[in-house]
C-alpha cells in the first residue's frame, strides 16, 4: 500500500510539473513567428490597398468626363474627336479583336512548347530552350515594336498587298510573340508540378507517351496553365508601346485585321502628354473601362477554370 501510494504521488508531482511547463511554453511568446506573420499580412493590406488608391483616383479623374459625355456615350460612341466626341467603343474593338487573335496565336504554341520542354525534349535541349524562353521575357516591348515595324509590317504589305502594314494582323503577330514566355514558364511549371505516380501509373497501363501527356498530365495541370493564359491576356491588353509601332493608331472602327486601329491603352499613351480639361478626364474614362474589362475578362476565365475543376 505505501509503495503504491507513494508512486501515485510521484506520478501525480510529473503530471503537476508537466502541465506547468506547458502552460509555460503557451505564455512563451514567439516573437520570430508573429513578425513573418505581420510581414505577410502587411504585404498582403498593401497590394489591396496600392490597387484601390489607383483604382479611385482613375475613377476620380473620369467623373467629369463621364458626366459630360455620358456612360453609354463614350463606351459606345464610335467617334474620337476631342473636345467634341470621346467614344471608345471603336478602341475596345480593337483590344478585344488583337487579344484574342494574340490568344490564338500564342497559346498553343506556348503550352505545346511547354509540354516538349517539360517532357519530352531531352535535358540537354531542354537546358537550350528554356534560357532562350527566360530571354524572351526580359526584351523590352519598344524592342518587339522595333521588330515589328521592320519585319513584320512591310511582310504584311507584301504578302497581302495593302497601302499599309501596320495593321491589326501585325499588332496580333507581335502580341502573340510577347505573350509565349508568360505562357510557356506557367504551364511547364505546372506540367513539372504533377505527380510522377500519374504518368508512371498511365505508362504502366500501356498507354502510349502522347496519350499519358494530352489526356493525363495536360488536365491535371489545366489549373496552371489557365493561370498562364489568364496572365499573358493581361500583358495583350495591358501592352501599349509596340501596339503603337505596329498598329497604326487609327481611331476608327476596323472592318478586318488588316485595318489599322488603335487600342484602348494606345489611345492613352498617345494623347495623354498634350490632353487638357474634359479631353483629360475622357482618357482617365478609357483607363476606367480598360480597368473595367480586364476584371470582367479575369473573373469569366477565373470561374470557367474554377467550374471545369469541379
């Protein structure tokens, strides 16, 4: 009986002390872990925050246009002739129609480029291919412009015959070009970032290597590559310098891709150095509705990837 009484008491003392040390460790403030944590959410509240300062002062600036000319005045007016008219509707036309034409061109070259650097060029050519892609990413875009201007437009003029080459062909030539290194770094990331079990378990089966890539590792990244797509339409329709080089900036309402137009960030960047008064505030509105439509654009391929996900 003492023996065991006297271990009850010793397990009981352990117990006693063991709770204390932890009730210890809980008051035992980690400092390092609270300053990464306010680091983060600092970072965090800054980047909402730089988005809604830039977002109400554009949205400031083009009240007095807004009001003057009306909403539906300059999102579907077709003419551009300051101080009198200030539609956009002509400049909208021509983001949409050279982004998407620069999606169709640059998409699946980047994602197939992707796929053969990711897996099936071999690493010492894989080493080759993807410096040369990082390369891509850091010419400046006067540079494509330049490239554009020299190359690509009189190659327009003479294949299709047309007065002029800067036209909407070229901005989507040029667009397509600028977007592969944004589109082909996402996806082979994402294409890297599916399990091995996946593609080792297809092979296993017997499906062939094409088959296991298109079918397998492809719509498991797809959430990757979305990513990638969603960020070079951002750098299409965000892109002004070599649009202005190749375009022709024609305010006017193209009838095809080989019209010269003018996009709705070359309308800003162009008039904006002389601009005055309610001519000022009509491009501040452009801002408005470019800013508009890109968060629209974002949000529709947002939900679709989200959906086919399900």
């Amino acid at each position: 009986m003492t023996i065991a009484t006297n271990s009850e008491k010793l397990m009981s003392e352990q117990a006693t002390q063991a709770a204390a040390r932890s009730l210890k460790a809980k008051k035992k403030v980690d400092w390092k872990e609270r300053i990464f944590h306010g680091l983060f959410l600092s970072s965090a509240v800054i980047g909402i925050v730089s988005l809604a300062v830039i977002a109400y002062f554009i949205v400031r600036e083009s009240i007095p246009a807004f009001q003057a000319a009306g909403v539906s005045g300059i999102v579907l007016g077709q003419n551009w002739l300051p101080p009198a008219l200030y539609g956009v509707a002509t400049m909208i036309v021509a983001s949409v129609v050279s982004t998407l034409g620069a999606v169709v061109v640059g998409v699946p070259i980047g994602v197939l480029t992707a796929i053969f650097i990711a897996e099936i060029a071999p690493k010492r050519v894989a080493d080759i291919i993807r410096p040369a892609v990082e390369l891509l990413a850091g010419i400046p875009s006067v540079v494509y412009g330049f490239f554009g201007l020299v190359i690509i437009v009189p190659l327009i003029q003479q294949v299709f015959q047309v007065p002029a080459g800067n036209t909407i062909l070229a901005g989507i030539i040029v667009l397509g070009i600028m977007i592969l290194p944004t589109v082909i770094t996402v996806s082979e990331t994402s294409i890297r970032a599916v399990p091995h079990a996946y593609k080792e378990g297809s092979l296993a089966l017997g499906a062939s290597k094409i088959f296991t890539i298109f079918k397998l590792l492809v719509p498991a990244a797809r959430s990757g590559i979305m990513t990638g797509v969603i960020l070079g339409i951002g750098r299409a329709l965000g892109e002004t310098m070599a649009i202005i080089m190749v375009m022709g900036n024609a305010p006017a309402m193209p009838e095809g891709i080989l019209d010269s137009a003018r996009t709705l960030t070359a309308n800003i960047a162009i008039e904006m150095s002389y601009a005055s008064g309610i001519h000022a505030n009509a491009l501040y509105a452009t801002g408005v509705v470019l800013l508009v439509f890109i968060m629209m654009l974002n949000a529709a391929l947002l939900y679709l990837n989200r959906e086919k996900a399900k």
